[in-house]
C-alpha cells in the first residue's frame, strides 16, 4: 500500500532573483521522497512595504521560510517575524559567508544581487548561448570547430537541454543527431578544438521518451520504428561503433539528470585539456 504524499509550503525570500535559493531548497526537498514542497517565491524584496507584504502571504499558508537577504535589518525583521508566528527561518548565505569572513578576515561587502553583474563572464555566457542555439540538433555542422564542446547521440538522449545547461556556464556547445546508416560530418571527425562526447541511454529509457515526445508528426514517418526498442538498439550500436572509431567519449544519461551529466563531461573536459 502506497504512503500519502504530504505536502509542506516552502518560502524563498531574496533580496535578488531567488535562483540560489530555488537550487538549495530543491535540493533540500529533494531528500524527502514522501513530502513535496509547494514553492512560493518572493524575488526582489528589499524594502519593509515589500517583507509586510510576504509575511501576509506566508500567514496563509505557514511553512519553512529560506531567505538570502543581504541587508542587516530586514534579515532581522524576518527572524523576527518568524519567531513570532513560529516558523523556522534560514538565511542560506549567512553560514557560508561566515566562513568566508573567518578564513579571509574581512567582511562581506553585502552587495546585493552580485553574482548577476554584467562582467566579462556574463557577456560570456550569453555568448556561449548564443553559439549553442545556433548549432542546436545538426545546425552549422561546419563550423564545429568553433565549439568547445561537441555533444552526439541519437534522438531523444538530451542533448539540447544538457548543451544548454553547458553554454550556461559558458561553454559553446554544439549537438549533432546520430541517424542510423548516416556518416557523421566530416567537418566534426576533422575538428581539432572542441570536446566530442556521445550521449547514449539504454533503449528502454529512449523509448519511453519517444513515446511521451512524439507530439506531431510529418508525412512518412514512421512512429513505430520511432518508438520501436529493437530499432533503437541498432541505433545504439551505430552509436557506439562510431565512437569507438573516433576514440569519442560515452556518457549513459539513462538514470542521470541533465546537472549530472553536464558535471561528467565538465570533469572529461578537465582531464583532456
């Protein structure tokens, strides 16, 4: 007999866009299969008008509150506020850079939103998105050698999303489709700067994915081998008979997340250069 899922509200206040805290309370939540947050996320808030107004929402629906707020005063308004309604509330910054004052003996500077300023890493991050969007699914193959990181495999083994989660962090990313019986480019075997790893996944997990995918469909295909397990399996070992030709890198993605992957073929990244 299956166990009731319960449910528990989960309060993200910042003083900036909130993505840190969205990552940690995820990443939190995700330890407790049986209990799903229900996420309410307050961004930007940075006046007492705008706390009022979030704590007016959380007395409706309490729960655990997580806040990175750089400024003193409103941190202390929502420990404040917290205790009074008795709720537990965190600021998830405070113990790190606590750590960092300690080690580097001099505060922070309490700069909200600094990790968003528009420096060279920013420019380069859009650059790279821009790169990875215009060499999505087999786009400009001749300029693979532009890339920093190449990402191969057959349908549906997440190429566009795990090189979109790469360009990111800055990383050019180009993806090239495997089609069974159909060479890969020349222009990719002969490129000499960028990283060549194939995604693969067994065909159960590519299979299950076609299935839920397959949305619409122009004339002549064919669903059935689309969706069809032997098929895949040959697809596959096309796959993997031209990495091991090219001496390309595997990655299975079957049971890993797009993070996971993309943090597999960083550390390849790192061992090859």
């Amino acid at each position: 007999m299956n166990k009731p899922q319960n449910f528990f509200h989960l309060h993200l206040v910042s003083d900036a866009t909130g993505e840190t805290l969205l990552a940690a309370g995820r990443a939190a939540a995700a330890q407790y299969k049986d209990a799903r947050a229900i996420e309410h996320i307050y961004p930007l808030i940075r006046t007492e008008k705008q706390l009022r107004k979030v704590f007016d929402d959380i007395e409706e629906e309490p729960g655990i509150i997580l806040y990175t707020v750089v400024d003193p005063d409103l941190a202390s308004q929502i420990d404040a506020r917290a205790a009074e309604m008795g709720l537990p509330a965190v600021s998830v910054l405070e113990p790190v850079l606590t750590v960092f004052q300690s080690y580097l003996g001099t505060p922070a500077g309490r700069r909200v939103g600094a990790q968003h300023v528009l420096d060279a890493n920013y420019f380069r991050r859009i650059d790279a998105l821009n790169f990875t969007m215009e060499h999505d699914d087999g786009q400009m193959v001749d300029d693979a050698n532009a890339a920093d990181i190449v990402l191969i495999g057959i349908s549906r083994t997440s190429k566009t999303p795990t090189s979109i989660y790469l360009a990111n962090r800055g990383i050019k990313t180009a993806n090239i489709p495997i089609v069974l019986g159909v060479p890969i480019p020349d222009s990719l075997v002969e490129a000499k700067n960028p990283l060549v790893v194939c995604l693969v996944a067994s065909a159960e997990r590519v299979s299950h994915v076609r299935q839920n995918r397959v949305l619409g469909t122009s004339n002549g295909f064919d669903i059935d081998s689309y969706v069809d397990r032997s098929v895949i399996g040959e697809e596959l070992a096309y796959a993997r008979q031209i990495c091991a030709r090219h001496n390309w890198p595997m990655i299975d993605v079957s049971r890993r997340s797009i993070e996971e992957t993309a943090a597999a073929i960083v550390a390849l990244r790192g061992k090859t250069r």
